[in-house]
C-alpha cells in the first residue's frame, strides 16, 4: 500500500464491481476506505466463485484492504446511521440510485461541500449492467471468427466485464477530482457516472462512432486481426497459439528478422508493387498474404526457438494463456513485484494478492491486506466517526441495527 | 468541459491509446493538456480510420480538448525544450520508455516534485500493447461460443481495447492521487502503470486468479452466458438479439412477468425440486434449462412487443446494436447528454462529440472542444512557458525544430 491517500477516508456503499473498485484502488493508494453493507451482505456478498464455506472469492478480491461496517440498511435507524457516517466523512462512492435514502441531497444536509460519486446504470435512471451496455456498444457484434457470416454471426459476449473495470478506474479519478476542486474552492460536487455512458462514450472516444459514420456502414469483420495495423494470432509448429502485433518501424523489423522471412517478403513486395516499411497502411490492406506467409513460417518453428527468436529480436508478441495458466505463471503472478503474499483471507485460502496496478520505484510498497469480515469494523467506526459509546452500540447490536463481524 | 481541473496543467507525450485518454481525460474536467509531438505527428498520428485526406479519426477523438506543440524531438535542442516544458509545468503524462530522453531523473533535475506517470507494457520492461496483454491475461480462452470444443477452440481477441482504456482511467486517478499527495507533503513522485499489470491485476481483482487456483483448472467455457448467475442473449420471433441479466430478486420476477412465464417456471422448479427465486446459485445450476425455456417463450413474440413488456417489467435487458445501428441510436447518442455538438474537428467532418463521462447535475457542462491540429499551439504555449520571444520562436521554426499548425 502507498501513501498517496493516507489523508483520505471514503465511505463506500456498493455492489458487483464498478463501485466496489473505486474503493479498492483508493485503498491500495494509502485510503480509509469504510465499506458499509446490509447486515446480511450487500447484492454481491455471495458473488461467485464460493468457497466450500460459502466466502466469495470475487468479494474478498474487490474488497482487500477495506473496513466493513454492517447495519439494517432495511430500518430507518440503519439508514439514519449511514446517512451520518456519509455526511461526517464527506465522499462518498455509491451505487445505490439517486432515488433512495441515499440520495446526494439527503446526505448534504448540513454538509453543502459533501463530494459523492454514484454509478448508475443508463444516464436517464433505466437499470443496466456491464453485460447489458456491452450489447448496446456494437462491440459484441465486431468480436468472432472473421469467416463467421456477418448477416448471421451471433453476438459474442466479453468475459472480463471491461465497461465495470474502465467506470470504476474513471469514478476513482473523478472522486480525486471533485476532491481537488473542493480542496481550492471549498465547494462539494455530486458526480454521477452511467455505465452505459462510459461504453457507448468509449467507443466514441475511439474513434469508432466516428469511423462507422464516415463510413455510413460497419467495419468489415476481422476476426482476430488488429484493426487498420498488422497483428494477428498465430500457432507454432508444436502447436503453441501466440499474439503478435507490428505498428512500429522496429516491431515491424524485428518481426521479419524473428521469422526469418526477409525474401519472401522481398518477393511479397515484389509482387504486389508494396513497401511494407512504409507502415500501417500496406501491411493491413495486404493481412491476408501476409498473415498466410507468416503462419508458413511459424510451422517451421517450435515455440522454443521461435519465442526465443522473437524475444532476441525486439518483437511484440506474447503466448496465450489460459487463465489457470496464466495464475500459474511465475513471470506474470509468482515473480511479479504487482503482487505479494497472501494476507489472511476471509476465506482462509492462500493467494497471491494485488498491489496497486502503479508502482512508484521510490515509495515504500508494503504488502497488500486482506478484505474485512462483513461487519468486522462496526464498533471501529461508529465509536470513531459518529461518537457512539460502547453501551449504545451493544444495544444497536442488540436490536439488530448494528452487526458485528460474521468470522466464525 | 467541467472546470473540476482548470488549476492544472499537464505536459502529455503520448501515442496510441491508454496514455492519450489519460489527457482527454482531464481535459474533460478543464485541465489545460499540452500533448507534445515529434514534428511529423507520434506514431498514432495515422491511427485508422483516415479520412479521404488523410486525418485520423482516432487521433481526432483521442486527443479532443488539448493544445498542440510539435518539436523535432530527434533533434537535441527539441528534446530540451520538452524537458524543459515538463520540468517547468511539474506534471508530466508519458509512454516513452524510461530509458529515453524523457526519463523521470531527466525531468525531474532542478525539479524535485515533479510528478510523472509513465504508461509501461509490462512491469520488467518489455514491450507489449493492449492485444498482447490480453492474450495473457488467459481471457481470450474463455471467450466465445460455447459449444466449442475447448481443445481447440482458438482465441477470441476483444475488438474493445479495454486494457489500454483501464489503464487510461487508471492512470488519471494516479496523476491526481499523486497531486494531492504532493499538495500535502510537497514531494514528487514517479508512477509507473504497466498495461501487463493493470490486466493480469484485474483478473486477480475480479477473483478470476484465486478461483482458478482453487479449483485447480480452468472454468467451464460458458460462451454468453453471464458467470455464476442467470443471463445471457435471447432472439425474439422476429429475430432481434437481445441481452438480458437477472441477478437481484426484482431483476428476476421482472424477467418472468414479462416473458409470462410463471406457469412454466413453476413447473421447471417442481421437476428439479428447485427454487429459483433462492438466488443465483440454482439459476445459474439450471441455466440450460432456464435457457431453453425462456427462449422458447421469446419465440412467441416480436421485438417491439416484448421488449415493451421487459420494460413494464423493470427487467434488465438491452438489444444488441451494430456499432453504425449504435451511431445512430437516438437513445444513445443523439438524445443522450454526454455528447454535444461538433466542435470544429481538424478532418473537418462534423458528429457528435463526448463530454466527460462523469456529470454534475449541479454545474455548467459546457461544450465539446476538438482535437488541436499537429502544432498548433507551438508558439503560445513556447512563449507562455518558456518566454520565448516570438524572434526566438521564428528562428526555431526556420531551423525545423519547432512546427507550427499543420492546418492547411
């Protein structure tokens, strides 16, 4: 954990991911960073995969390094508690709706410079998810096998559930720049960011809608290839399937030189009447023949030497992985400085734990923590942030109001 | 454009996509951006889609709302006024390699805070780009159909580079955590994001990394269908792929009242002794049946009339749209705050342009700015900054190492 943030503390009332996320890199930047849930988990408490004993191994994950606070988010004192705790601190990350106890206005009354960052899911109040505003971005229609006929290829679904990751990055920068703002103005900010907005707005930003409305039509189907540059996936001759993509004047060297194919090159050029040093534009327009010559010369080549012709030469490629390989990897996981010991876990499985995707060569890193038990800092914080004494907690406690830790 | 930033000002030497968003970025909350080129543009200068003359509609969009400044930066003296530009500015957002001219111990002598944040490939230094990092990230395996035999199932590459657009967002957060830190202590710091990190780092996040360690192999391939919980895409009677996800209590009762489907489903939970209202878990046990099910009764209807009653019904649900269907969506673009009008755009073709994805129901949002041309602000921001005379300024444009406005 860096110290980036160690002046900052954030309540956090979230489900699934995008919100969940914000939290997280603010904690891994030095934050407090104090989740408060439902007494009996939030809408994603029980997330796949779960462990034999019932842990979310996606919770556990999205929340590292956390405090949890747990109350009867369904009782009005519940609520009234939250609503506190949220004004006391002063930023908020959210994505409950705007309509609901916690809406901006509830929560500054009282504190006019309070900053809060909801996710929504369309900007016009309707319900989405990531899988939901996928299908509205036209991506899932471009992704596919390019021989797949497009009048009949079907959508393909992206597993990584990118439009949570890119709006929970993005909701952490606008938190830090509301922040900023109200560090020279002393004036709060109610920052509202759809998740549908950051996909269709991504795809803009792009250049894509652009792209599709000079066109007056949709980009061909391109199965695999890089779009407008040459790259592709290729597989060795033992079989090894491997990325490879060329858009510099060195990577585009440094590949012929791998591969060994200067003449056929030469006589591809030939041919064709091409310079492919000449960039992008002549190495895409002719991906077929070119694809077609570099698999020829892939299937002269173990992934041994090939690889390691690659590697020699200054190319830009890297093997696939499955992703139990790919946890399994000691150049990507186990050798990785991104990464370092197992904390105590909730689910009392041993794995390596992120640190913050930054590294700051200078700073002190330390070791990533673990995710709160639900409930396990209620008496932490309520004590701390809103004063209360231990007696009236144990009667919250008892009354059902307040839970404390659910480790067994 | 927010005015969240408008104390800042950031030097930017960025190509391609995740270090240009950084910018664009901020720049959409009123930071001042001043991206500096070599003289005939970076290297995604030529990003497809050109235009009939040449202009990229990549670079146009990427780069919307920042100043241009463009230098010989092969040439000594343009490189020392880019250290120059950065020492005096502070803030410094980069994907030349640290081992370049523009390195952090370069720009930070005499400069002690300065802050930079470097996008990387990956963490050791070696090269890599979005599509590269994803074939590691094991995520390629697990996409598409899924009755493909996963023995040889090829990858499935993103057409999305979400790993570049993470990293882009990622990156704002950092530069801005590492302002407030340096707003509070007075001290820089180097940061440095490797695209290789932020994607096997997110998988780990998500829980992927711990679950396929648990289970000790890799998940089953599920092809659309959404993990751990109920969803994935439907056709209507008359054709129309669409999306639908059903994870909270009210998401799924919605879903059978408007598929009508009470009945059937009552019926499927006595057969398997099952209740699916429990939750996720036997949802997603039995989702091939659901599946079945579920699309049967969508076969009974047309588009416009199911997905009116999916609405009434609160279900969460989305059409899948082809990205030119997605242009030219009304709901989407047209009618949707997030874009504004077209600014004056260098390839002189007029769409919708984005704002910040982040809105403040509360403050001015402003208009869309456009993308500068190559050096367009070359003289301004030399004679702000650097106080260079505009004698100065001439003598270097005569010798080639500063260009002004590649307008024509």
């Amino acid at each position: 954990m860096y110290k980036l943030l160690s002046d900052l503390s954030i309540i956090e009332v979230s489900s699934f991911v995008a919100s969940p996320t914000i939290g997280l890199y603010c904690g891994q930047m030095g934050a407090e960073v104090i989740r408060v849930d439902h007494k009996v988990g939030g809408l994603d408490y029980d997330r796949y995969l779960l462990t034999s004993e019932g842990r979310s191994l996606s919770w556990e994950n999205l929340n590292r390094g956390k405090k949890s606070v747990a109350l009867d988010l369904q009782s009005g004192e519940g609520r009234e508690l939250l609503v506190e705790l949220a004004r006391t601190t002063g930023q908020v990350v959210t994505n409950l709706p705007e309509k609901s106890f916690l809406s901006h206005t509830a929560m500054s009354e009282g504190r006019d410079d309070l900053v809060s960052v909801r996710i929504m899911g369309w900007h016009d109040g309707r319900q989405a998810m990531d899988f939901t505003v996928n299908a509205a971005s036209g991506y899932p229609l471009m992704c596919g096998p390019e021989d797949w006929d497009p009048a009949t290829a079907p959508p393909v679904n992206q597993v990584l559930p990118a439009w949570d990751f890119i709006t929970g990055a993005y909701g952490a920068f606008a938190l830090l720049a509301a922040l900023r703002h109200r560090d020279t103005t002393g004036e709060g900010s109610e920052v509202r960011i759809p998740l549908g907005d950051v996909a269709i707005g991504t795809m803009a930003n792009s250049g894509a809608m652009a792209e599709m409305l000079y066109r007056g039509g949709d980009r061909e189907r391109l199965g695999n290839a890089i779009w407008g540059a040459f790259g592709r996936d290729f597989r060795s001759k033992d079989g090894v399937r491997f990325m490879v993509a060329a858009l510099t004047p060195k990577q585009w060297s440094g590949l012929i030189e791998a591969f060994g194919v200067e003449q056929e090159i030469a006589a591809l050029e030939s041919e064709l009447g091409v310079r492919f040093a000449d960039g992008d534009t002549p190495r895409f327009a002719n991906r077929h023949r070119l694809f077609e010559l570099f698999q020829h010369a892939a299937d002269g080549f173990d992934w041994t030497e090939l690889s390691q012709r690659m590697a020699k030469a200054g190319t830009t490629f890297e093997k696939y992985r499955t992703m139990h390989e790919a946890a399994n990897d000691p150049v990507l996981v186990a050798n990785n400085p991104l990464f370092g010991p197992s904390p105590a876990n909730p689910s009392g499985f041993e794995y390596p734990a992120t640190r913050s995707f930054a590294n700051m060569p200078e700073k002190p890193v330390g070791d990533p923590a673990p995710a709160p038990y639900l409930g396990q800092h209620s008496e932490e914080i309520l004590a701390e942030r809103l004063g209360l004494s231990s007696g009236s907690i144990a009667k919250l406690v008892d009354a059902g109001i307040v839970r404390l830790s659910d480790k067994e």
